[in-house]
C-alpha cells in the first residue's frame, strides 16, 4: 500500500529561481504574474467577472466536432463540454506534446493536477463551473521529444522519417513496435492491459492526434477531462487580427524583448526569446518559420515567397495554415477558451511569466500559473533500505556525493582537521614574525611552507575518507541503489519512466492514488513510499 508524505519545493529542488521567487511572492515579480495560485487569488480575479462577453456556446459547439474524431469520449466530456456553454464557465488548462503512450510519466500528474484543481474550484466556488482540459501540441514538430518512452530502462522508439506537424503523422508502422513492447512489459494480466490499449489507440486510428485522444479518453474516462486540438480552421479564424498584428507589426517581439530583458537584468534565466514574427507557416509535413525579407516574406527551408498583400489575404482565406510558436501559442489558448489558470511544469511557467504585459497589449486575459505536481515514488526496496541508512527520503533529492558525506558523518562521525590547520596558521604566524626581523625576503619562503603543511593535512583527511568508505561499502551500495530508484540519467524518474512502469505493479490502484493526492494547491513535492 503507497502512504504519503510530502516536502517543500525548495527541499526536492524541482523549481527554478524564478519560479521558487514566484511562489514566495516576492514583489519584484509582481508586475510579471496574475494573481497568486491560491483560493484568494482565484477568489479575486472571479471578483472582476473575467470573460463577461465570452462566447461560450460557440467553443463548446466546436468542441463537441472535435470528440466526433474518437469513438470512446466519455459521457462525462459531453456533460463538461455541454456545461462550458453556459455563461460563468471557466477551464483549467495544461498543455502537452503528443508523446508517444504519453511519454514520461510526469504527463499523468499534469493531467491529475488539472482535473483536481478543477474539481477544487467548483467546490469553493460552486456559482461557476471549472473544466479540466488538456490542449493537444498537435503542432509540435519535434518529433525527437515525443517519439518514445521508457519501460524501465529500456527504450521503446518509433521510428519514422515523417515531418511537419506531429499531430498529422500516420501512425502506420507502429504495429513493429508491438514485439519489443511485450518484451519490456513481459507476460502477464496487467501487461496485457497496456498492450490491448496501445492496440487500441495507435493501430485502429490514422494518426497521431486522434491516436493521443483516444489514449487519453481512456486513462481519465472518469473525470470529465475535455480535450483541446488547436490545429482548427475554425479556432485559428479568431486568432487572425493577433497572426496579422505578429506577422506584421512585431508587437509580440517588442513586448516580450522587454520584459526579457526586465527578468534578466534581475538575475532570472529567460527560457524563451521572441522572434520578430513568431508564425510558423503550416502545409502537409512541413511547418517552417515565416521571416521577412527586405519588405518580402519568406518561408523557411522552402521557395515561397509572398509580398505583404498576398500574405495577409493568405491568412484571411486560409488561417489555418499558420501556426503559433511556442511564444504566440499561450495567447492563442487564452483567446479561444474561457481559462482562468494554467497547470505547467517549471520550465513552461518561467516562459509564460515573460508574457504580461504582451497579453494585456492584446486585452487578453492572464492566467493565474499553477505549478503541477511533482511526485517521487520510493519502492518497498528502497524504503527498507532507507530506513536502515537511518537517513529520511528527502535526503534522497540530494546528489550521491552529499548523501555520502552526509552518511560518513552520520557513521563516523565529522572527521575536521580545522583544530589542526588553525594550529599550523599560529605556528607559522609566529614563526614568520621572528624571521621577517632578520630577513623579510624569507617571507615567501615561510608561506610556502605552510601551503605544504596544509596540503599535506588535506591528503590526509582524503585518506582518512577513503578509508572510512571502504568501511561503509554495503551503505554506499544502498545509497546508488535507492539514488537509482528515484532518478535515471541524472533526471528524476517522473521524467524519464513511462506509466505502463508502475501500472504493471500497482494497477488501476496507481492512478487512484495519484487522483486522490494530486493537490496542485498544496504547493509541495508528494513523495509515494510502500511501507
């Protein structure tokens, strides 16, 4: 059975500065954040009445067309979506790239953190509906980053020479991959599970958008999640006065470049930078950057060349061949629903923390950003093992070379020659202030001397180190072992593992546990044990 405890961001070092400064609310941020994630800061901007003039009825009517593309949407999306058309309707919104049987498993917390927080803010504020939705990266087209996910250790890769946007990838071929996932899942019930669902979601469905909505229906087929596929001719018609103004005024560059610039200056790593346009023009297996070009715009990688006539009737007959970067998509999602939070991880909150004052240029409204969850699971193993290190599973999040330290202390004790090296400092202090009145050249010499000393008392306390680990080889053994469980390549696990990892251990139970202890809320790294 998995208990719980949890500890604080700062502990499990999950966070970025900008984004540990954030949550402390320092002041200096305030000018670059909505309000803060917390009841009150929800309670506030409901008080201002956000997306008064909203057209509710036409987003849940293009919705309900997109969960026509799957045959499994839960009836509890068709409730939620019809429940989005009412007039105080409100999303909570995370985004994700189409990874591959959803790629690491950090994707399910994401998608718990969502639905939990949505679930949080209907109870407290039971006048309005919140919905939980999950925005497909259909047009992504890094396909490196989504191409395949980890059983344990091992790596299941699709391979495939299609480009452009991932979303419209063919999932044909995908069936060579089904021989090497039984190999990793092995032979077994839950196995089996994974295997029919794979089936199921990538080789009865033509490509990789519809593929990642019927996976995704399925795993959370119980909490009402809406899924969101940006890549529509009829969502890409409202963004169009925001895809001229970027394509051709550059506010977008100008604005961001500032604040950029505002977060630099105060110490911050700037995550992403603003092109001058930040369109990409879509067509079949391409998606390349629109530049422009002594007066002409030019696609990228490509021969097409329009004038700014020609461009701008492009985009107005047909706005669904351009595509929002990563700089222009927050404004693009925040356009077309009614969203009063986003749910991302902390290198997507850094980014979306440089766009304020670009959204407010446009009078868009500005989410409050929520942190997701972050969530490490100790296995039986090496709970026991912890539990004989006498050391807390917190002191797990620290690199193998302090936890050594930290054990070799705990053990031996704090081997400090500090006592000693003072000593030899007063010695020779005493001695160079007898020698400088005969000959004050000798000084150097007397320092040099003592650099010797002390470089000697060094090497010994390294010997008196090694030597204490070779007595401690059984505990540094526990040590990587249960450093292991936890991280893979340096990175935690949530990073790296897939789901199918944990539900062939835990089973359904898995992701009960995880619905009932993602609290996006609490603000703290949960950490899952077995007892």
């Amino acid at each position: 059975m998995l208990q719980v405890q949890s500890t604080a961001f700062k502990t499990s070092g999950v966070l970025n500065a900008l984004l540990n400064d954030y949550l402390d609310r320092e002041p200096n941020l305030r000018a670059f954040s909505s309000e803060y994630p917390d009841i009150e800061g929800f309670r506030q901007l409901l008080a201002a009445a956000p997306y008064s003039d909203f057209n509710h009825q036409r987003l849940s009517d293009l919705l309900k067309q997109q969960t026509q593309r799957v045959a499994n949407t839960p009836a509890g999306v068709f409730a939620a979506i019809e429940r989005l058309s009412r007039p105080g309707s409100y999303t909570v919104t995370t985004g994700h790239q189409l990874c591959l049987f959803t790629g690491p498993l950090y994707f399910i917390y994401k998608i718990f953190s969502t639905i939990n927080l949505a679930e949080q803010l209907t109870k407290e504020f039971p006048q309005h509906d919140f919905i939980p939705v999950y925005w497909m990266a259909t047009e992504d087209h890094d396909f490196e980053e989504i191409n395949h996910f980890f059983v344990g250790d091992e790596k299941i890769q699709w391979p495939s020479g299609q480009t452009g946007a991932v979303g419209d990838f063919s999932t044909e071929g995908l069936q060579k991959l089904l021989p090497e996932l039984r190999r990793a899942l092995g032979q077994s019930e839950r196995s089996e599970e994974l295997i029919d669902l794979f089936e199921r979601s990538y080789l009865q469905h033509k490509n990789l958008a519809d593929a990642t909505r019927y996976l995704v229906n399925d795993l959370f087929k119980d909490y009402g999640l809406v899924i969101v596929d940006g890549n529509d001719p009829e969502f890409k018609k409202q963004f169009i006065s925001e895809t001229e103004e970027d394509l051709f005024q550059h506010t977008a560059f100008d604005l961001i470049s500032k604040t950029s610039a505002r977060l630099e200056s105060a110490g911050y790593h700037v995550q992403v930078h603003a092109r001058e346009i930040n369109s990409f023009f879509l067509e079949a297996q391409n998606r390349n950057r629109i530049v422009e070009e002594d007066g002409q715009y030019r696609v990228l990688n490509t021969d097409q060349l329009f004038s700014k006539e020609d461009l701008k009737q492009l985009l107005h007959s047909q706005p669904e061949r351009f595509s929002p970067n990563v700089v222009l998509r927050p404004l693009y999602q925040q356009k077309i629903l009614p969203n009063l939070a986003y749910v991302g991880g902390p290198g997507e909150l850094a980014y979306w923390l440089e766009f304020k004052a670009f959204f407010e240029s446009q009078s868009v409204f500005f989410p409050i950003l929520m942190p997701r969850n972050f969530v490490t699971l100790f296995p039986a193993k090496a709970t026991k093992k912890i539990q004989k290190l006498n050391l807390q599973r917190q002191d797990f999040f620290s690199p193998e070379t302090t936890l050594i330290k930290l054990l070799q202390e705990k053990v031996h004790g704090h081997f400090d020659l500090s006592a000693e090296e003072e000593h030899l400092r007063q010695i020779y202090a005493g001695l160079l202030q007898r020698v400088i009145t005969i000959d004050r050249t000798l000084e150097n010499s007397i320092q040099a001397e003592l650099q010797k000393q002390l470089n000697r008392l060094e090497t010994i306390a390294a010997k008196v180190s090694r030597a204490q680990r070779r007595k401690m080889e059984e505990e540094l053994t526990a040590i990587r072992m249960v450093h292991k469980s936890i991280y893979a390549g340096g990175v935690p696990r949530e990073r790296h593992d897939n789901f199918s990892s944990f539900y062939l251990h835990y089973g359904p139970d898995f992701f009960k546990v995880l619905k009932e202890q993602a609290q996006p809320l609490l603000l703290r790294h949960l950490i899952l044990y077995e007892d």
